[in-house]
C-alpha cells in the first residue's frame, strides 16, 4: 500500500478537481487541511469522508511551529480541530505545516490524541512543475508504505497560480503505484507514517513558499539552511527533499540507501514509525 496526501485545502476548486480525479481511479487519499479553509468550504471536507478519503489536521493558519511558539500553536490548533469538528471530523493525524516541529509540537498532539505524519515522497507540485515531470521525479519513492505529498490548495508564494498540475498527476501517479503493486489507501490509525521528531534539519519541501512573511526564493527554513547540499536561495531545497523527510531510509521496501548516509540526524526511532 501507500498514502497519497494532499495538504492546504479544502479549496472550493482545486479539492473538488483532486477528488474528482480520485474517484475516476478509485483511489483513496488523505487530506490534511486548514481550518480557516475548513470553516469556508465544510461541504469539500464532508466529501472527502463520504467518499471514503481520510481527513487530518494541518493547522488553522499556516504556523510555522518553532516562529509562533506555544501559545499561538496550541491556540491554532484548537481552532482548527473546532472547524472539523463543526464539518463532523475528528481527525487522528496532524501534519504540521512544513513538518517543522518546535519542541511542544509533540506535546500538543499528543494532547489531542493527533499522530504526527510525515511524508516519505515529494512530489513539489506547489512549484508550477509538469505532471509529467512530478511523475517522473517523483516515481523512485513509490515503494510500500511510501506517503507522497501533494497539495490541493495555493499557499503564498507558491510559483503556481493553480493546481491543474496537481489534478492531472493524480491519474498517472494512481497507475503508476498499482503498476508496483501499491494500492492508494487512506492514512488509517494503523499506518505507521514516518513522524517528523523535532529534527532541526527537517527539511521544508512545502513550506517555503506557503511561508507566511518568508521571503520568496529565500531559504528561510531553518531545516532548510541546515541540510547538506541544499542550494542556496532555493526554497524547494532540492537535495533536502530527496534524500529526507522520512525517506527512504526507514521505509521498508524504499530504494536502500537513497539518504540514509546523509541523514545522520534522523533518529533511529524514526524506523519504528514505518510502516510495518
Ligand atoms: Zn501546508
């Protein structure tokens, strides 16, 4: 098996166009979405459970953890848990935004029962790039257990105006994974997803560009600045994507090595949280 997940919707256009692609494959995904998107668009978020996706916590706004401290985080959260609970969704999972943990983020969800998921392959839609090249790029991390990252909605500075891209993906990337083997399934309390840690050298594949009053082409990610390899001003942070979030190197089944040497920070519990 393996997740296809798609973070910052609902977005009234774009969640409808990716569920609609779902059903014409009959695939399942997990959506991780705002609050304040959940509280404009409650009716995309009772679709996607009707239609046998599951749904997560991503956050209210888009917070980056380690800026917005405590306070605000436990206060985002809570309202974006109010806005699901309103659309009649209690979720289990929380993905935070960027994967960037602070050192309470583990606290809080644990507080509210959430699990924190991480992805395992990226698909850096938010970029503006081709289905054909996602695919492409993105194909070498299909392996089982893999959880791929996607997005149906636009953050700020984002380099795409729209998620056409993103849609038409969906049908390829469905094929290509049955084509391994690998059903698309939503994320379920028993998927044992890959769990960011608090690493400081998290990288910020989505973030980036979605960062509220980061700027542009700036690698203002902290995890961003601390993996090895990473281009400069690249926000995507190429090298840091590839080799990490979750990578490979604690799923079972994913391409040996690929980041594993360079990732001497990824804790080794990390491999407990693979999908067994
Ligand atoms: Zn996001």
């Amino acid at each position: 098996m393996l997740a296809l997940t798609f973070d910052d919707g609902p977005d009234t256009r774009w969640t409808a166009a990716v569920l609609d692609a779902l059903a014409a494959c009959r695939a399942r995904a997990t959506f991780f979405v705002l609050g304040e998107r959940v509280r404009a668009h409650p009716e995309l978020v009772a679709r996607a459970v009707a239609e046998g996706h599951a749904v997560g916590v991503h956050g209210d706004a888009h917070l980056r953890h380690p800026d917005a401290g405590r306070a605000a985080v436990a206060a985002d959260l809570a309202a974006a848990l109010a806005a699901l609970a309103a659309a009649g969704v209690a979720p289990g999972r929380w993905r935070v935004p960027w994967g960037a943990l602070a050192p309470f983020t583990a606290e809080l969800a644990a507080l509210h029962g959430l699990a924190l998921t991480g992805w395992t392959a990226d698909t850096h839609d938010w970029r503006g790039d081709r289905a054909d090249a996602m695919l492409a790029a993105v194909e070498p991390g299909l392996a089982p257990g893999a959880v791929v990252l996607c997005h149906d909605g636009i953050g700020s500075g984002a380099r795409r105006r729209d998620c056409a891209e993103t849609v038409a993906l969906v049908g390829p990337l469905v094929a290509a994974a049955r084509a391994r083997g690998l059903e698309p399934v939503a994320l379920d309390a028993a998927w044992r997803a890959p769990v960011p840690r608090g690493n400081p050298a998290w990288p910020d594949p989505q973030g980036s560009p979605e960062s509220p009053g980061a700027p542009a082409g700036s690698p203002e990610a902290p995890g961003a600045r601390a993996v090895r390899g990473a281009p400069a001003g690249s926000p995507e942070v190429p090298g840091a994507t590839a080799s990490a979030p979750a990578g490979s190197p604690e799923v079972p089944g994913a391409r040996p090595g690929r980041g594993t040497p360079a990732r001497p920070d990824v804790p080794s519990r990390v491999s407990a949280d693979a999908l067994g």
